[in-house]
C-alpha cells in the first residue's frame, strides 16, 4: 500500500540548538515562485497529451519525457537492483524526479534528481 504514495518523508525530531539558531533559507515567495515556474514547464510539456501533470504520465509518457543522463541511469540501476524495487516504484521515482528537474529548470533528469527522488522513496523498503 505504501508504494501507492509518491513521497515519504521522515522527519527527524530537532535538537535544542536547530530550533535556536535560525539560518535564512529560500523565502515562501521564491518556492511559489519556482512550483509556478514548475507547473508551466509541465502544463506546455502536457499540451496535448491530455494530462497535466507529471504524476499523471503513463509508461509512453515516462519514456518521452523522462530523459536521464549516463550517471543517473546508473544510479537508477543500482537503486532497483539494490533496494530491490517494484515496477511502480521505479515509474513513481523517475515522475518525482521529473519534478524535480523541473523545479530546477533542467531539460534532463541527472543524478542529484534521481537520488532525491529515490530518497523520498526510501520509506518504501523500511516498512517490509
């Protein structure tokens, strides 16, 4: 049931001097504006495909779309044969990592997007 989820997260307790030090991040208005930015990339890339979203791609649309580089295919390999993943989690990481190449504005998926992606799958194999 929990490969049926696109992103897991667990979200470590802070200690004492995380939560009294505080370090600027990017503000709420440059992530809205990079999600805006995101979903027009996805919603041209879409046009005629009848979908919107990259979570909506079928296996044709994974294969069109989800153009990898050399290291992230690798890195994609070793991810399945390692963690000994299902079909559909390798459809949801290479649609999450989309994203995420998206988000950074990049054309291809390379390997820091493959391995974000794999990390917010990782709670698919802590729970077997």
């Amino acid at each position: 049931m929990l490969d049926r989820i696109d992103i897991h997260l667990e979200v470590p307790r802070l200690q004492v001097d995380e939560l009294t030090t505080y370090e600027s991040g990017e503000s709420s208005a440059e992530i809205r504006a990079r999600v805006k930015k995101a979903r027009k990339i996805q919603l041209k890339r879409f046009d005629k495909e009848n979908i919107m979203y990259n979570a909506r791609m079928n296996n044709p649309l994974i294969k069109k779309y989800c153009t990898i580089n050399e290291q992230g295919q690798e890195l994609l390999k070793q991810a399945i044969s390692r963690l000994d993943l299902s079909a559909r989690a390798y459809d949801r990481i290479l649609k999450l990592a989309r994203t995420i190449a998206d988000l950074a504005g990049e054309e291809v998926i390379n390997s820091d997007h493959i391995a974000e992606a794999i990390q917010y799958r990782s709670l698919d194999r802590s729970y077997i």
